[in-house]
C-alpha cells in the first residue's frame, strides 16, 4: 500500500514538472513574440535611387539618406531581412517596378499625391516639407532694377495706354478749341500738338499756363482730365516704385502670383515643373536639378523652384554662399514609403512610426544638410 502510495505521488510530482517546464517555455515564447512583433525568412526587396538627400549611395557603396537611415533603424527594430535594389529612371520607373512586383516597398524621397494614391499604398509620412524656392544670395543694384523693369512687357504696355488716353484728351480738346483759341488753331499737326502737349503738362500737374482751354466744352474736357490725370499718374508712380522693388527684393517675400513676373526655373517632369503648368506659369525646364540651379548662378534665370530639402542639400554641397533657398513654401509635400496596396508589412512599419511620431518631429526639425 505504502509502495503504491509512494508511485502515486512521484507521477504527480513528474507531471507537475512537465507541466511547469512547459508553461515556461511557452511563456518565454510568447515574451519574444512581443518583442519582436515580425520574424520573417523572406527578404523584403526594397527599391532606391539616387535622390539625395533622401537616398544616395555613399563612397563606400552603401545607402544612406533620411528615407534609408529611418528604414534600416525600422527593419532593425522589426528583425526584417532585406536587400537594396537601385532602380534607375525616375520615379516612375520605381512606381512601375513596385506594381509588376519587382520589389516590394520604395525608400527614397517620394511624395504623397492623389494620383498616386489610386494605385499606391503609402506608410505614414516621415517629413513633411514642401516647395521652395532658390535664388541668388547677392541683391541686385537699383540701376539693374530700373533697367530690367523697363525692359519687362508690361511696361510698355503701360506707357502706351497711358499715352493713347493722353492723345484722346488733347483730341477732345483740339476738337472744341481749334476755332475759337488760336493755341490750338492753325494747320491740324499745329493744334493736335499742342492738344497733346496741353494734356501731357495737365496729367503730370505741371500746368505750364501757355496753353489753356476756353471755350465751356473745351474747359469741361479739362476739368474731367485734370481728375482722370491725378489717378493716373499716382497709380503709374506707384506701380513702378511697386515693380523696381520687387526686382529687387529677396525671394523670401515674393506671393505666390509673382512667380508669373519673373523668370522662373524648374526640373522636368517634377513637382515643381507641374505645379507651375496647373498655373499657367511659364517656365524654363531644365533635365536636372543641378543644371538648373547653374542657370540661376549665371542670372540666366531669376530664380528656381524645386522641394526644399532637395534645393537645401545640393545648395549646401555645390553652392554654398551663392544661392539661398526660401522659407518660404507655395505647396505642402509629405514624404512617405510606398507599398502595394494590401502588403501586412506596412500595418507593421506605420505602427512603429507612430509610436516613435515624436522621435521623427525632433528629427525633422532639427534635421541639418
């Protein structure tokens, strides 16, 4: 009895051992599980291109870049296998590559778009930026400013409509005096002239007094141009105080609707280039952002119009102390990695980069080129 006893009891202190020695395996994996939400043996194949300082390749043949700094901290984090594919071309060629399944997730400077967003899957955006602008670091003199101003189009077009309202007043006048007032009497280019003169002095208040209306309906074509003169005048001063200015004025304070009054640069088949088409601005495309900005530092154009932290990088590198990019920005641009829409990854990838959303905002704000 006491034998039986005895087997009765080591089976239940051996089953109890089973079961604890189960229990914490099972909870030792159940821990790792949290705290590595994805082990995968698939390699993520992930698809770059040169497109600094988003994604470049370093001299030692490594990517590197604020798109492929973030992602390799991610997939570190999230013990995800993966491999670096550069796709040449732009950034269609990535577009179309991510869609045929080539690759499965882009890293580089990409931009959240409507169109985009029709075929697109987008992870939450880690910058956001916008368009800027890029000029030249050295002001103008004032002479330059008057010069280029009078060779603008609408200059001309002003001088002249100016002038046809000043040849219709001293008309008007001719036609009431040239029989009566012998100031504006005589042969036709006799009295149409000094018509014209008289309407001249008159709009720019001179008032020489040498030639003078007398009849009632010459004095009330006087008296209505006299008031007609002074709005014009005050509104031709002001516009070309207004115009010298802006030609020299720094880019920082232009409005949006002044792009169309200077010469305006852009990189072909870009963000920039078809903001500037949706407006009807026109332009000067260059093939490279590089080209582009040489153009501005040879005053071939006035200024360029590009992604800021692009215009910020390749300025730093190339062009420092010549060009300055404004803080200004004409259109918001959220950075973000693409996926096929449907991909498990990216449910994984957005919840990491909430939960380290404020780590991301001190990194873009105190981000340095």
């Amino acid at each position: 009895m006491l034998n039986l006893y005895k087997k009765t009891l080591l089976r239940k202190a051996l089953l109890s051992c089973l079961f604890f020695f189960f229990s914490f395996h099972l909870l030792f994996f159940c821990s790792a599980e949290v705290s590595h939400p994805i082990k995968t043996h698939i390699q993520i194949r992930v698809a770059t291109r040169n497109d600094p300082p988003f994604s470049v390749r370093g001299i030692d043949g490594e990517w590197e870049g604020i798109a492929v700094d973030l992602w390799k901290r991610i997939a570190a984090d999230l013990n995800i296998s993966y491999e670096f594919i550069e796709i040449p071309g732009d950034q269609q060629a990535l577009i179309r590559s991510l869609l045929d399944k080539k690759v499965d997730v882009v890293v580089t400077g990409m931009g959240i778009n409507i169109e985009l967003l029709k075929k697109l899957a987008f992870s939450y955006p880690f910058l956001s930026s916008g368009l800027g602008v890029a000029y030249r670091s050295s002001p103008i003199s004032s002479l330059q400013a008057v010069y280029r101003f009078m060779l603008n189009p609408e200059f001309a077009v002003v001088v002249c409509g100016m002038t046809l309202l000043t040849l219709i007043a001293g008309f008007f006048v001719w036609i009431f005096e040239r029989k009566k007032n012998p100031h504006f009497g005589g042969s036709f280019i006799h009295g149409i002239g000094n018509a014209f003169w008289w309407a001249a002095v008159t709009m720019t208040t001179i008032g020489y007094g040498d030639k003078v209306p007398k009849t009632v309906g010459g004095r009330t074509v006087a008296m209505v141009w006299m008031f007609v003169g002074v709005v014009l005048l005050s509104f031709f001063t002001a516009w070309i105080t207004a115009g010298v200015a802006l030609e020299k004025v720094s880019l920082d304070i232009i409005k949006l609707k002044d792009l169309s009054q200077i010469r305006i640069a852009a990189v072909k088949n870009s963000m920039g280039s078809s903001y500037l088409k949706k407006r009807q601005i026109r332009a000067t495309l260059f093939d490279t952002l590089n080209s582009a900005l040489e153009a501005l530092k040879e005053k071939k154009v006035d200024a360029v119009l590009s992604e800021l932290e692009q215009l910020r990088y390749v300025i730093q590198k190339d062009f420092g102390g010549e060009l300055e990019v404004s803080e200004k920005t004409f259109v918001r641009i959220d950075y973000a990695f693409a996926f096929r829409p449907g991909e498990e990854i990216l449910q994984l990838v957005d919840t990491w980069m909430i939960s380290h959303l404020n780590e991301l905002k001190i990194s873009e704000n105190h981000e340095k080129y």
